[in-house]
C-alpha cells in the first residue's frame, strides 16, 4: 500500500487540484489515504478516490452509492478501466511466453506496448472528437425522453437526488445486523445442526 499512497502523492504533485482516481479497491484506498500522513495533502487538493465501473454490481451497494462514478459529478461517462482495456489487449502476447524465450517475450511485451502507446496517442483527437459527439448524442435524444417522464410522475432533477441520498442513509443504517436477527440464525442453525445429528 506504501506503493500506492506514493503515487497518489505523485499524482497530487504533478497534476494539482480536482484529480481523481478509480480502481477496483477504491473504497479501500479511500480508508488508508484517510488514515496516511498524506491526507491532509488529499483534502486540500479534493481528490476524489472512487471504484470503477465494473464493479457496480459486483460489489456491495453501499459502496456503489458512495463511490460508483455514476453517483460523482465530472467523470461523464468514463468508466475508469482503461487498465482493464490495456491489459486485455495483452492477452495475445499470453502464448509467446509458452514459445519463446523469456528474452523474446518480454521483447514482444515491450513492442505491443509501445504500438498500443502509439496507436492511442495517433487516435487520441478521434476518442475525444467520438467521446464528444457521443456524450451530445446522448444529451439531445434523452433529455427530452427524461423532461416528458418527469413532468408525467411530476417529479424534479432535486427528487432524484433526494432518493440517491434518502437509499445511502438507510443503507448506512442497516449496515449492522441487529441482536435480534443474529440470535435467530444462530438459533436456526443450532436447529439444523441438531437434526443432522438426530
């Protein structure tokens, strides 16, 4: 972890105020730069450490709704896996391993790498052009879809974050389990357990 609270601090050096970082253990992340020597720096900066967006339903709800980029304001429609993309396109180079030597592969490895280094840069002006044109795309067809739905339930943008924060708090609430609920299943599985003995 000493790892990540060093480039957390990198980032915070070379890139300034307002950054954000998402990955799979975001809401650990979160926790230890709290509890770091380097949280004050974190505070002052506003950097906003969140999950990506595979995890949206893969993990536990409470954390979606306090860390899912869906939940944060600026990250559009960024969903944070770009690591995720960059590795898998190196899954062809998973069978030059088993054929070549560890000279050669890693060889391969670096030469994929740069290509895909250059590859992305030569296409960075079309993925924000496309990523531009699709963010408008999505802003002129369900706008108006969105007005006529909430004008039909007569609900405002303010009820829907309302409801976002009213489920967060009744999610925080219900993060312990009460006696009552564990003294029932341990009553049943005391229950089970006596019928497989008998």
């Amino acid at each position: 972890m000493k790892y990540e609270l060093a480039a957390v601090s990198w980032l915070l050096n070379i890139c300034g105020e307002d950054q954000a970082v998402g990955h799979d253990v975001g809401w650990v992340s979160k926790k230890m730069i709290a509890s770091s020597s380097i949280r004050k720096e974190v505070q002052e900066k506003w950097l906003k450490v969140v999950v990506n967006a595979f995890h949206r339903f893969t993990h536990n709800y409470l954390c979606q709704l306090e860390n899912h980029p869906l939940y944060q304001v600026g990250f559009g429609n960024e969903d944070l896996e770009t690591c995720e993309h960059i590795f898998s396109s190196s899954n062809n180079m998973a069978l030059l391993k088993c054929h070549t030597s560890e000279f050669h592969w890693k060889q391969f490895l670096d030469l994929h790498f740069s290509q895909w280094d250059s590859n992305k840069y030569l296409e960075l002006s079309q993925f924000l052009y496309n990523d531009y044109k699709q963010v408008l795309c999505i802003i002129q067809t369900h706008l108006a879809e969105l007005e006529q739905f909430k004008c039909s339930k007569d609900i405002t943008d303010n009820d829907f974050k309302s409801w976002h924060w009213e489920e967060l708090e009744y999610l925080k609430q219900c993060v312990g389990e009460s006696d009552a609920t564990l003294m029932m299943v341990q009553y049943v599985e005391l229950l089970e357990k006596l019928n497989f003995v008998e």
